[in-house]
C-alpha cells in the first residue's frame, strides 16, 4: 500500500438507489482531494433504478462485507458507505439495525457511537435505533458518559482540542428542575459531573473546576464561573435551543439523548452536506446522511454533496489517523 495516499473504499449501496449515482458523481465532480485513492465496491445485478429487489440488497451486503474485510486486512484506510434499503436488508437476514451496527460488529468493537457533523454542527447520538417509548429506560450515566468521551476524541482528532460539547435534556426544558421528569437530574447531571471530572484529570485540569463545567442554567443548577479551559462539557440544555446557540457558534458539539433529537436540527441545517460518521472503529468509516432515494433513482436530478462530504471527511480523517500511527512508529511520512 502507498505511504503517501490513503486508500478509500466506497461502497455503492443498494444500487437500485441514487448509491451508484452520487458516487460517480462526486468522483468526478472535483471537488474530492486527490491525496487519496478511491476503491468502488459493489455490482450491479440486473438493477433498474427506482425497483429494489432482493438481489441488489443482497450486492450491497456483499459490498459492505468485502470493504469491511479490506479494512480489516489493512487494505483500505477509510471506508464510505452508500445508502442501504433497511427492509430490503432485513429480507435477506441482515440482523443489524444499521450500518453502524455491522461494522461494530464485524470490528469486534463494542465501544462504539453514530454521529453526524455538518459546517456548524455535530450531534452525537447516545441511543440510536430503538422506539422512542424505550428512550426512558435506555438512558443510563454509563452510556452518555462513553459516547461523550467518542465525541471527544472525534473533535480532536478533528483538531479541536478545546472542544465544547453541549449536553442535551431529554424532556421539554430540560425537565424544569424535574417539574417535566427527572431524567436530566437523575442521570444526565451525574454523567455531565463524571465527563467533566474525567476529561479535568486527562488534561490536567484541578478537579473542582472541572465539575463547576455541569449546569446549564436551565433550571438543573446555574452556570457557574470556572478557567474555561476545563468548560468541556455543560448542560443538561433545554433541547428547544441547543442546536440554534450551536450554529450560532457557541458549542463546537451536541451530545443528544435520542435519535430524532439529533438527526431533524442537524439535516433541517445540512441536509445536502450532512455526513455520519461511526465512532470507534479501527478505521473511518463515513456516509451521506440521506437514504436510498429510489423515488429520484435514474432521474439524473440526485445531488452528491452529501457523497462529497462524506468522501472529504474519509479521506481527511484517513490522512490524521495515518500520521498519527507513523508518530507512533517514530517517523514521519514523507
């Protein structure tokens, strides 16, 4: 493999989708880094835009298990996915909720988070494909306080090394100092209190002044003045706000409770640019935050900006993750 350009796999989806589309597209729209090299992944099996079939879910599960096999055997430095059709998937056996979840899996990786970024805003998702019935009782402090160190780690790897990271309530105002439930006092305060303490001890930070970083003046305690420095996480925030003050510019970062809280602000701001990416994998692994789009398959009216998004995430964070392993190894890439 080239020590200099990192090897990106791209995966087609279900090729009944936009999937070939938009990958052929943004290849050739110029706005891709040519620092990397590209790998398609994936056929075409008598494929007709717009009618998915069991066979095209069943060449974009085989697309997922070759580009996962290739990453794994140190093949490719960074894989893209294209869209799959969930219940097209289910047909053929796929157990997984989505493609987060295959490649935790495959990985052998257990630590492991969604997250979506955009120009302005990145949402990290605590729980992920379940009803939101079962948001309640799936909530635990254990589990913010694991996908908030992932997106932690995610923003510095993006050399935001003084990241702040707003964490959202889960009820309307953040429970109205538990007037509205008390999730945010019970267990949102705690893991905010326990991220602060951990991220202070990481960097150095005195202990007290990390914890001051919990309360977010929304009723589950004030705001308190501390070396901002530490002001890493704070929060529970009144969800009703968040993502405006965070596009405003005031937090790099929103740890949200469920699914829909994170996904409608960030694609309502980004929906043509929006990218997933799966924290904690050996490798990156991105995708377009949009779906198959079989109704616009073959209509040549599909937009790649999100592939495009995707793709320069790839290869940006391939190239990070490249230098960072030669530093290791005590050399520098040419």
């Amino acid at each position: 493999m080239s020590t200099t350009k990192p090897r990106i796999g791209i995966t087609l989806g279900d090729c009944a989708g936009i999937g070939p589309e938009i990958v052929d597209l943004a290849l050739k729209s110029g706005r891709v880094p040519d620092s990397a090299e590209y790998v398609v992944i994936g056929r075409q099996p008598n494929c007709h835009p717009g009618e998915p079939t069991i066979e095209t879910a069943r060449a974009a599960a085989a697309a997922l298990e070759e580009a996962v096999t290739l990453a794994r055997r140190g093949k490719l430095d960074a894989i893209v996915t294209g869209p799959v059709h969930k219940a097209r998937m289910y047909d053929i056996g796929f157990k997984f909720p989505g493609q987060t979840e295959f490649f935790a899996q495959r990985c052998g990786i257990k630590n492991f988070a969604m997250c979506l970024t955009a120009e302005k805003i990145t949402v990290a998702l605590v729980t992920t494909h379940i009803p939101l019935r079962k948001v309640p009782d799936a909530l635990k402090q254990s589990e913010i306080v694991r996908v908030g160190l992932l997106l932690t780690d995610f923003l510095r790897s993006r050399s935001k090394s003084a990241a702040r990271i707003a964490v959202a309530g889960l009820n309307p105002h953040a429970g109205e100092s538990g007037r509205l439930g008390r999730e945010e006092i019970d267990i949102i305060a705690p893991a905010i209190s326990e991220l602060s303490a951990i991220r202070s001890r990481a960097d150095g930070i005195g202990e007290t002044e990390g914890k001051a970083a919990m309360g977010s003046g929304e009723r589950v305690g004030q705001r308190a003045s501390f070396n901002p420095q530490s002001k890493i996480f704070t929060g529970p925030h009144s969800p009703d706000t968040v993502f405006h003050r965070t596009i405003e510019g005031e937090f790099d970062a929103v740890l949200c409770m469920y699914h829909d809280q994170g996904l409608i602000p960030l694609k309502l701001y980004a929906f043509h640019s929006g990218v997933n990416v799966t924290l904690g994998l050996p490798f990156p692994r991105t995708s377009p935050d949009h779906g198959t789009a079989f109704e616009i398959a073959g209509k040549g009216i599909a937009r790649p900006d999100s592939m495009i998004a995707a793709i320069n995430l790839a290869v940006e964070l391939a190239e990070k993750q490249k230098v960072t392993k030669s530093a290791r190894r005590g050399h520098v890439i040419s």
